[in-house]
C-alpha cells in the first residue's frame, strides 16, 4: 500500500529500502566514538553511519527542503527553499536505542515529515513512522488516512495491517527513568499503573511503545527531579510517536497537553512523553500537578 502524497511515499520507501542495510550495517559497529550527538550523548559507531546513510538519500529526495537529525546540530538544507510551501522537512532518529546494541536488544529508526521549516510543532507533521528492528524488521506508517503495519523483507514493505488501532483494554506499560529521580505526582501515578498492567520496558521507545500500539496501555519518559523537560527529544521522537499513537486512537501528553501542540524553541528541544490509551492519559494528567 502507497502513501497518497509522492514525496511522503519517497521518503517512506526510501527509509524501507535502507532498513535492510541498517541491519546488515550494525555489524561491527556497535563501538561508540569519541563523539557526543547535540543532547550530549555519547555517539555509537552506527548512530553516525546510519544518520549518513540516511541524510543523504533523503536529502536527495525532490520536495524534501530540510534534513534534520537527532546526530546533527542543525538541520541541512536541501536545495529547495526549506521556507517554502511546498518543501517538506524530515526530522530522523536513524537509530532509537542505540545504547541497546551492546546487549543485542530491539532498536529501531524513527522519522516524520513535517509540512514547514525545522523546529516545528507536531501539528505540521503530515506523516511519522518507525521501523522497528525486532526478530522481524516491521514498519509503522501514519498520515492523515491511516495507520498501517508492515513487514520488510528483501527491501521492499509487505502489508500486514491496514488500519492500526489501539486495543480498548491496556495490558502493558513501560516507564523510563528511576523511580528516586521521578517527581512525586509521577511515582504516585506508577504505583497505580503497576497494580493494574504488566510492565514492559525495554530501553528503545520504538520496541516499547510498538507495544502499547499492539497490546494497549502506557509508555512514559516523564519529567525526572534531575532534568524537568526528561530525556526525549520533542522533534525527533515526541512528535512523530505522538502522532502515530494520536492517529492510532490513543493520546500524547507532555503532561499538560498533546505533545503535538508544543511549540518549540530549538531544535534539540527534550519533553516529558506520554503515550497511550486515551484514559490513561487523562488519569495521568489529572494526577500531574
Ligand atoms: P534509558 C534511547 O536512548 C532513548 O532515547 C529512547 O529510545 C528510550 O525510550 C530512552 O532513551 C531510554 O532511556 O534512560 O532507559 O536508557
């Protein structure tokens, strides 16, 4: 199934088509290097070859005006006018969880496609999607239509739902940070999770929150007493899961309002995440004072 719009659909199949060689390409690369991206994290020898990988044949893409990066300080033009109506702005994480190489554990790569020059509010997104690294490389694409499901195999993306949605009932959660650095409100509100659902937290937003999308329920990055704006970045993995989740059925939160109305003020913006069931989240809201 093709996306509507032939840019989106460019900039989907290319990132499908490179999945196969991210995989292939994390061999031998799962050192870091003596460089840390724009939040201050150390880099992985394969955050920076995926992010090269992909910057460039998504840069190549007509009607793609920025390319932004999670490993980048600033988004790089891309020949068309970035301010104009017509070119649309890519924001990539090539490689969510990295840090999970070392144990061999689920990673993934997240992008959105923004209809306006870079930072931008989630609402200017007209599509988002992950591919999801697991025992099989699947894909989630949202637009305005839809939500769908695939599977990759040999480069190419095959089907497997149509119309993405998230269960009535949650069954899991997973909630990122410590327990000791959480705020008060926060650890009041997992306690009341933890009773009710199973947690599952792997330590890659994509794998966690493919989860919530697969069996309902909650995946969170709050705020910490250490760092109030939390860890996530708002463009980069924010917006685009909080639009899936949003155009799933479910609801993103930064604790205050949908993540996707969160105006930013500089690109390497962090947010509290909040993603899940709408209840949940009203639960959560309610609890967060
Ligand atoms: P922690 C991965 O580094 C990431 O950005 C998200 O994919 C994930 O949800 C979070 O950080 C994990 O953070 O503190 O549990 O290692």
């Amino acid at each position: 199934m093709t996306v509507s719009d032939p840019v989106v659909e460019s900039v989907v199949a290319t990132i499908s088509r490179s999945a196969t060689e991210i995989t292939q390409g994390l061999i031998g690369r799962r050192g870091a290097v003596d460089e840390e991206n724009p939040s201050g994290e150390t880099q992985m020898e394969a955050d920076v070859w995926a992010d090269e990988l992909l910057g460039e044949r998504l840069a190549a893409i007509d009607g793609v005006g920025q390319y932004a990066s999670e490993e980048r300080p600033e988004a790089i033009d891309c020949g068309e006018d970035p301010d104009s109506s017509d070119a649309y702005a890519v924001a990539v994480d090539p490689l969510d969880g990295s840090s999970n190489l070392k144990s061999n554990n689920a990673m993934g790569t997240i992008f959105g496609v923004y209809d306006a020059a870079l930072p931008a509010p989630g609402e200017d997104l007209i599509a988002a999607g992950y591919v999801l690294y697991g025992p099989i490389t699947t894909m989630v694409i949202a637009t305005e239509e839809t939500v769908s499901e695939y599977e990759m195999t040999g480069g190419e993306r095959r089907l497997i739902e149509r119309d993405v949605t998230l269960p009535d009932e949650p069954v899991v959660y997973g909630f990122g940070g410590r327990v000791p650095d959480w705020p008060a409100d926060f650890e009041s509100y997992a306690r009341e999770i933890e009773n009710e659902l199973k947690l599952r937290y792997g330590g890659a937003m994509i794998a966690d929150v493919n989860q919530v999308l697969t069996y309902g329920g909650v995946f969170a990055y709050p705020s910490l007493e250490s760092s109030p704006e939390g860890k996530l970045r708002l463009q980069f993995e924010g917006n685009p899961i909080g639009y899936i989740v949003e155009r799933a059925g479910g609801r993103s939160s930064n604790g205050d309002e949908s993540l996707l109305s969160v105006e930013p003020d500089a690109l390497h913006d962090r947010t509290p995440v909040h993603v899940g069931n709408a209840d949940l989240i009203d639960r959560l809201e309610e609890t967060l004072e």
